[in-house]
C-alpha cells in the first residue's frame, strides 16, 4: 500500500464519482478503478457499495477513509513540525572562536542591527574548529592564524602587527622600532590559554635569539591591569594596545604579524541568517581594521 493509493481512494471517497475522482487527480479512469480495485483486495473487503453506474462509500469504506485521513493528518503534522525544527535551527547561527576579543564589539552592533538574531558562540582550539566544520556542527569558525585545510574556504579579516608594550618610563618608550634581542633580559608578560597566538609569539623569540623571562601569564581580560604595574613588557596586538591605550614600540622584525580568518566549509550551504552574519563580520572588520 502506497501513500498514492490513499490519496486517490480518499478523493474518490469524497467525491463518490470515479469519472469526477480521475478528472481531478489528472489520471484516466480505468487506471483509477483498477487501483481501487487492488486497494479493496489488499483490504479483504469491498470499501464502496456499487449503485448503477456510481458508487457510495460503505461502512468498511468510512472506517478506512477514518484512518486515512489520520495517516495524512500525521504527514502534515509531521511536515509542520520538521519545518519548524528547520526554520528553528537555521535561525540560530552556530560560531566557534578561538579568543573572545574576535567578536568583541562587532557582536554588540550585530545584535543592535538585528535584534532577532540567535548566535551559538563556542569557544575552541584551532584544530577543534577545523573538526567541527567538517562534521557540519557549526557553520563558521574564526581563528588566527587562518585555517588552511582542502574542504575548508578561509578570507583574512585582519593582519595585525606585533608590538613590544613597555611602561612609559622604560629606557626604550621614546624609539620608534627596536630589535627585539634589545630586551632579552626583560621580564615579559604572556597571553594565557591562547596557543596560537603564543605560537607566533614564540617564532619571533626563537628568531631574535633567546628565551622570554615571563613573570605574568594572564588573559585579555587582565592584560592592561597588568600592565599598569609597569614591571614588564609583552608581545601584543598592536589592536589591543590601541584599545587599552598601552604604551609600546614597534618592532623590527617583518614577520611580527599575527593573521586572523573567517572560516567555512566550502560545500556547505549557509543558511540565510549565517550568510548575513558571515558578509557582517567581514564589513565591520574591513571597516573597523
């Protein structure tokens, strides 16, 4: 029995005429009273009483036409509520970041332009992003440096210099560019729980020859607090020092960069709230940076 069978034995159920069934199901007649026709076989039973030429749904027919009825009843149910579920789920825009300050403002002014919208925002390693795109649980990802990986589409929202913060009264605060072996025996301040970022950071030392005495190893959160101390210096965004309004140096080597990118999958089809979030983020960051 086929979702088809029903559908014509209730429009013949309710019209009672084969002839006015088969016009308006667009199929000839004697397809359509063949096909009730087997219908009635599979049942055991007659499911229409013959008068003449028509034909009038009998007991066996109404309870049949009863259940079948519920059968397209819980389809349209089922349908409503798949496409809820759908339409729910596509409403919310799934975002992992590896560091907070990448949506740090620009969240603000998104929600302030769109205060309907519902953002799932996780907080993830590089290489659990990469994972989580392709197994489709989210649908962008942004991380530093950019994620490089086949099935993967990254575009650069910006590449920030690397800047040596020192306190104001330090004997280097009035150079414009210093080499970083200068401050080789300086106590330096480190970035927490920020792998990627710390990765960069300990190229540059690794290139200038040494390794950083670090006093302090703290998150974002707590960076100009520290700093105000005035007892060290630090390898930091040249983004954050300007928002902190931190007092720094710039240095000398060209690879003191540190690339952030917007991530997702390639084949995958964003849905229309994640587009308008994805074309969001790239206009305030070429706005803003």
């Amino acid at each position: 029995m086929e979702l088809l069978q029903l559908k014509y034995f209730q429009t013949v159920a309710y019209l009672e005429h084969i002839s006015k069934a088969a016009k308006e199901l667009n199929i000839s007649q004697p397809s359509l009273s063949l096909m009730i026709k087997r219908l009635e076989e599979e049942m055991g039973t007659p499911l229409f009483d013959r008068i003449g030429r028509n034909i009038q749904l009998n007991e066996s027919g109404k309870i049949f036409l009863k259940h079948v009825n519920t059968i397209f009843s819980e389809i349209e149910n089922a349908k409503m509520e798949i496409q809820e579920n759908y339409d729910e789920s596509h409403k919310k825009i799934m975002i992992s970041i590896t560091n907070p300050r990448f949506l740090s403002g620009m969240l603000t002014e998104y929600l302030n332009e769109y205060p309907d919208a519902y953002i799932q925002q996780s907080l993830e390693s590089r290489e659990s992003i990469i994972v989580q795109l392709k197994k489709g649980e989210i649908e962008l990802g942004i991380a530093g440096p950019p994620i490089e990986d086949d099935p993967i589409k990254s575009s650069v929202l910006i590449e920030e210099e690397i800047v040596l913060v020192v306190p104001k009264n330090h004997h280097l605060s009035n150079r414009k560019v210093i080499d970083l072996e200068e401050v080789a025996l300086e106590s330096f301040i480190s970035l927490a729980g920020y792998e990627e970022y710390r990765g960069t950071v300990n190229q540059l030392f690794h290139t200038a020859g040494f390794e950083p005495k670090v006093v302090f190893e703290v998150d974002f959160s707590l960076l100009n607090e520290i700093f105000q101390l005035n007892k060290c210096v630090g390898l930091i965004p040249i983004t954050l020092c300007e928002k902190y309004h931190l007092n720094y140096v710039k240095i000398s080597d060209p690879n003191a960069r540190f690339v952030i990118g917007l991530a997702w999958l390639k084949d995958k089809h964003l849905s229309k709230n994640a587009k308008q979030f994805k074309d969001f983020i790239m206009s305030y960051y070429n706005k803003n940076h």
